[in-house]
C-alpha cells in the first residue's frame, strides 16, 4: 500500500476556520493549494467528530501466532535460567519456529518475565528441610509470651576495611586511575572484630569481643560470663536459650555445661539463618556503622558497643513478634529458605554454614 501524506494539523485548522468564514470549499481549495476532495474530506471529518487529527494506527501486524507465544513461555518457566537466546535456538531445533531473538524477549516482557538477578540462598538438605518444617509446624501458634520466654544470641564479624557494595563514581574520560576516583581496599578487610551477642523481646543482652578463635571453651566463658547473669537478671523463669547449630555450640564440652547449669536449649534447625531474627540486629549494626572510617579495632568495638545499645526495644518486639510469619514462610516455602533471609549478609566477611 503507497504511503499517504501527512497533512500538518496548522494547515487543516486553516482550512477549517476558512469554511467557517464562509468561503466556499472550492476557494479555499484554489486558495491554500489542495483539492477540493481533500477539503471534502477534512470538513466531513470536523463535523462527525469534531476534529480533524487522524485516528491512531495499529501499526503492521504482528505475525507472531498465539502458539509461538505459548512455546516461549512453556520453554522460559520450563527452565528459568534459559536465555532468550537459548529459547530462540530450541524454537528452530525442535519447533521450526523462526523468529528473532529481540521477537522472543518482547514476548518475554510482555508477560512480565524480565532478566532478573537471582537471589542466593543456602542450600538446604532434605534432612534440614524436614526439620525446618518441623520447627515451623511447632512453633507457629506460639504467642508473643511464649516467644517473649527465647533468648536468641549468635555471631558475627565486622571488618575494619570493609565493602560497601557496588559503589559508583562519575569521572572524566581517562581518569580511571586518578587517586580522586578510586575506592581503596585492604588485603583480608585490614582486620576485624568478632562479636557474640543475645537479645529477648524485653532489650538486648551483652555483645562481647571475641578474641582469638572462638571454641568450646571459650564459648562457655561467654555464656558463664556474661549469658547467664543476663538470663538471670532479664528472662525470669521458664526461658529458654536460643544457639545455632555451629559445632563449637553443640559440643560434648558445651553441652554438658548447659544441662549442668539447667538451661533450657531450644531445639533449632540447621541451615535456618531466616529464622533467627538476630539475623537482622546484625544487619542493622552494619548499617548504622557503614559510612564512618576508624583507625583501629577498639574505635570499631567502642562504636558496635555504642550502636548495639541503641537499637530500641520496638525494633526488638518487632522482630521478635515476627516469628510467626518467620514459621509460616518456611511452611509455605516447603521448607526452603524464605524472604527473611538477606542474600547480601552486608555484616559478614564469612557466610555460617552451621546455622
């Protein structure tokens, strides 16, 4: 079909307030150099729709088949991490569909199938799975006093050099090594420090340095030390202890401590990281230290002392009450790691393996 001409929308209001003057079509055709068809046309159209814009067109159309658009979605929820390039290849191979790949990915987003980045998660076991949906069948009925009754503890290590992620500088051309657009690093995060703490519903507990490498031994320090008076002081009776599954924790050594001390252990799930809602005091220590420098490791241990101290009991009842909604997503998640777990654990330098 040949192209037709584009009139200016000017050039027809001209002809149109020409016709209300009371000019004749044939004037104002002879006048503004059109045929007297075309003006024709233009008046009939300000009369029936009271304008003269052309209607919006539809463009060509498509020549993708309501098959061709089921395959690519069958073959991209088939197998998520498929390209559309990868999809595009097995349309010819075994379908003879040919289309190009822009084609395949347009028919992607409009199904709402965009290239995301995957989340990272542990993997689970089906062992673990099993016992995490365990847990969450037992635990998710329980009030907020039964909860109120837990005290969660857990480590962490904080880099005195650390990453703040992906971070961006605009430069000139060329600069890319100038000292003013760099971001420095140190070798191993330039040192660290590790921390044990515990909280409850009703305030955070001690956070204590760990010096040295973290054992059995020392672990019992810890809970002989600080836990217990804690927990004497604050938890009032029936508590019960919360620890993740971390050797160190469930050695013979540590073990007969508890049970000679008769402390309730609350029985936790391996790889359950996203049920621990200590989880995320973490998280919000390091954000509340992130952006400032310190030039040894007491500034830094001064400063998580300080942080730990001021996180207010809402946010602790908060995260605390969040337990139910912690076990139903387990359940629904058939045992797998949910939303509560960050994929970007930002306050550690090394992933926990035993949680």
């Amino acid at each position: 079909m040949p192209k037709v001409k584009e009139y200016s929308k000017d050039l027809k209001d001209a002809v149109i307030n020409a016709l209300r003057e009371g000019k004749s079509q044939a004037q104002v055709a002879k006048d503004i150099g059109l045929s007297r068809q075309i003006v024709s046309t233009w008046k009939k159209k300000q009369l029936s729709t009271g304008s003269t814009d052309n209607k919006q067109r539809t463009g060509r159309p498509t020549k993708i088949t309501l098959r061709t658009k089921n395959l690519v979605l069958k073959l991209s929820k088939a197998d998520p991490r498929k390209t559309a390039v990868d999809i595009n290849r097995e349309l010819r191979e075994y379908h003879n569909v040919q289309i190009s790949n822009s084609t395949v990915k347009l028919i992607l987003r409009e199904s709402n199938l965009y290239g995301r980045r995957p989340s990272k998660k542990p993997l689970i076991s089906p062992k673990n799975r099993k016992a995490r949906l365990d847990f969450a069948r037992t635990h998710r009925n329980w009030t907020p006093e039964q909860w109120s009754r837990v005290l969660w503890s857990d480590e962490s290590k904080y880099n005195l050099f650390s990453s703040d992620g992906i971070r961006y500088v605009r430069r000139p051309i060329n600069e890319r090594n100038h000292v003013r657009y760099q971001v420095p690093t140190v070798k191993h995060g330039g040192g660290n420090v590790m921390v044990w703490g515990c909280f409850s519903r009703s305030g955070v507990g001690p956070l204590v340095q760990i010096e040295g490498t973290m054992d059995g031994s020392k672990y019992c320090d810890i809970l002989q030390t600080h836990m217990l008076p804690h927990a004497k002081n604050k938890m009032g009776r029936n508590w019960e202890f919360q620890q993740d599954n971390d050797p160190k924790h469930t050695s013979k050594h540590v073990t007969a401590f508890l049970r000679k001390r008769r402390v309730r252990v609350m029985t936790w799930p391996r790889q359950s990281p996203d049920l621990n809602p200590i989880e995320h005091l973490w998280e919000e220590l390091d954000r509340s230290i992130r952006q400032r420098k310190f030039a040894n490791r007491a500034q830094l241990l001064q400063c998580l002392l300080e942080e730990w101290k001021k996180i207010p009991l809402s946010r602790l009842t908060a995260l605390v009450d969040s337990m139910p909604s912690r076990c139903e997503a387990v359940i629904k998640a058939n045992g797998y790691a949910t939303k509560y777990l960050s994929s970007n654990k930002s306050a550690k330098s090394n992933p926990r393996t035993y949680n």
